[in-house]
C-alpha cells in the first residue's frame, strides 16, 4: 500500500481512501486504508480543510472546445529544479485534462515554445486565461490566431477557475511529496504526477480525464451538467440593509500543511 501511495505516476499516489480503495480493489479494506493514512505524515499535515461555496458552472458543448490556462509561480523552489520558477498548466474544460510545462521564464517566446509542445498533442477552439501579460503579447497572440484559436479574458476575481482548482490539486499532490521524500525537487517527477491526475478518477465526470473522447463526450456533458440544482430562495426584501463583504481570493493555499505537526 505504502508503494502505490508514494509512486508519482500512479492514478492513487498521494490520494485519500477513496483512491486508494479503487486502485487495490477488494485486496484491502476500507478501514485498512483509513489506518494506514492515519499514520502517514504526507497525509495527516495536508489533508484538506473543506469549505463549500458555490460557483458558475464554465459550460461547454464539446472536447477540446474550451481550454483554461494559467501560470504557477514557484520561484521560492527554483534553487532545488535547476532554476526552473513557473509551471504552465492548461486544461480543458469538459474532460479535465490537463497539461503542464516546466518554464524557467515567463516572456512571450517562453509561453509560445510550452505552447507549441502542448499544440503537439492537441489544440482548442477557444483559450481562457487571467489578464497576465505573459498570455497578452503580440507573439503569443500571433501564435494562436494562427493556430485558429480564440483568445479571451476574464475580468472577474473569481478567474479561471477550472485550471485554478486544477492548479490547487497538482500542488496538494506536490506538496504532499515533498513531505514524504523530504526535498523539493519536483522536475523528476512532474509529468508522472501529471500521468497520475489524468489517470484518477474524477468525481465531477465520474471517470478518469484520460477515458474521455469524442465518443463519450455527450455522455460527460450530462455528467457534468444535465442534473441542475433548484434555484436558491432569497430570504432579503428590497429595503433591508445588508453588509457587504470584502473580495476575498476564492482558492486558498490548500496544498501546504493545514495541521501542526
């Protein structure tokens, strides 16, 4: 059990019961498991704070329709990846899944080249990002106008948020690495935790982002979006005064230790 927990590339490395329970089937217990976690440090320190909030669903038709894409900055962990600072990751919007770049700088050219090994493999219809000027240069927009993609922002403090959870979850598995093999070299092992999140089982699309195709695409998009929740009541009445309260940044830095040793 504690091979398949710490082996990056694997869909149940740095999960919780329920991935490992999928991963070693009837082989071991529910309640194994669970003991097993308990005493491991990788787990125990960032095991997740849950708070539930809702949010817009980003709705799409199609694979490879929408993509989002952002910029992680881990410059505080450059000295131990060879002077690597930021990761590109993107994700499509229907399937999840996801692909990341290692970039040592953010310019126009170093977007256009991780772009371009991403193309490789596929491309969408339209890109999402933030408003960083690493994604609003003339290169990188001559790049994809000619790879027939559209280009759009988003204004609001919520941003991308697909790509932002994704982003939050790549770095709970990093961070939870780090803790068991006690460094901070991550560059080893980067497309193997990659391999592993688009090899897990995705509760949002009930299956794993890698089995998700052209074929099954309208089965995922009731998935995802054919069951909707009713309306909320408004318990407020024009006149009533109310407070209201201050922007606070919707994704907090989960992937860190939540719990004192």
């Amino acid at each position: 059990m504690n091979e398949t927990y710490q082996d990056p590339s694997h869909p149940a490395s740095f999960g919780g019961v329920d991935a490992l329970h999928r991963a070693l089937g009837r082989k071991v217990s529910r309640k194994e498991i669970k003991n097993f976690l308990e005493g491991v440090d990788a787990y125990t320190l960032h095991k997740p704070i849950r708070k539930k909030f809702p949010t817009n669903k980003v709705i799409v038709y199609s694979i490879d329709q929408q993509w989002q894409a952002d910029l992680v900055d881990l410059s505080s962990l450059s000295k131990y990846n060879k002077g690597y600072r930021y990761l590109l990751c993107c994700i499509d919007v229907l399937s999840k899944y996801a692909w990341i770049v290692p970039l040592k700088q953010k310019r126009g050219t170093d977007i256009l080249e991780a772009f371009k090994i991403i193309f490789s493999h596929r491309k969408p219809k339209f890109l999402q990002t933030d408003q960083g000027t690493e994604f609003e240069n003339s290169i990188f927009q001559k790049f994809l106008k000619e790879n027939i993609v559209k280009y759009f922002t988003t204004y609001n403090a919520t941003k991308a948020s697909i790509v932002e959870r994704f982003n939050r979850t790549l770095k709970t598995k990093m961070w939870k690495y780090f803790t068991s093999q006690n460094t901070y070299t991550y560059l080893n092992v980067l497309q193997k935790l990659v391999q592993s999140y688009n090899n897990t089982y995705h509760s949002s699309i009930k299956r794993r982002p890698i089995e998700v195709n052209s074929e099954n695409e309208r089965e995922v998009w009731f998935t995802l979006y054919g069951k909707k929740s009713p309306p909320s009541t408004c318990v407020l009445n024009v006149g009533d005064i109310v407070r209201i309260s201050k922007k606070k940044l919707t994704f907090e830095k989960g992937y860190e230790t939540n719990f004192s040793e």
